[in-house]
C-alpha cells in the first residue's frame, strides 16, 4: 500500500491494524530484558484464564498487571514523599 493511500485510511477513520506487520515493532527507549520466574501451579492456572478470558497472551496479562502495580506504587511513592515535604 502506497503512504498516500495509508493516509487516507488513516484520515478516513478506517481501521489500518490489518495493514501494518507488528511482528517486528518495537518501543523506542524501552530495551527488553528476559527473566524467569517460577509460579505455582494455581497461579499459571489463574492466569491462563484470565488471559483467555480477555483474549491474550499470560505474558501479556503478566506484563500488565506488573506495570500497573508499578505505577501505583510510584504514585504512592512520590504522594507519601510530597505529603512529608
């Protein structure tokens, strides 16, 4: 697909995920590193079906969840540091 074509889909409001290749995308500034972890069994189990449940992957949902706690947890960080200012 020709780059005006592309923009045009894109002015349009069309849906273009169909049109791209994900495989190889990448996040500028946000360097992968592989880890392992080992999880109960229970857990796994919980997981995978939660991630089914909304349609992803169990490194998807793992990702996620861990960014969000992350998050909060730097939130409530900097408030308790503020609040003692």
């Amino acid at each position: 697909m020709k780059a005006s074509e592309f923009d045009k889909k894109f002015d349009d409001g069309d849906d273009l995920l169909d049109s791209l290749d994900l495989s190889k995308a990448k996040r500028p500034m946000q360097k992968q590193k592989r880890v392992n972890v080992d999880f109960p069994a229970w857990m796994i189990d919980s997981l995978d079906r939660e991630a089914s449940r909304i349609g992803v992957t169990r490194q998807s949902i793992i990702k996620v969840w861990l960014a969000e706690r992350l998050e909060n947890q730097m939130e409530h960080s900097e408030y308790t540091a503020n609040k003692s200012s």
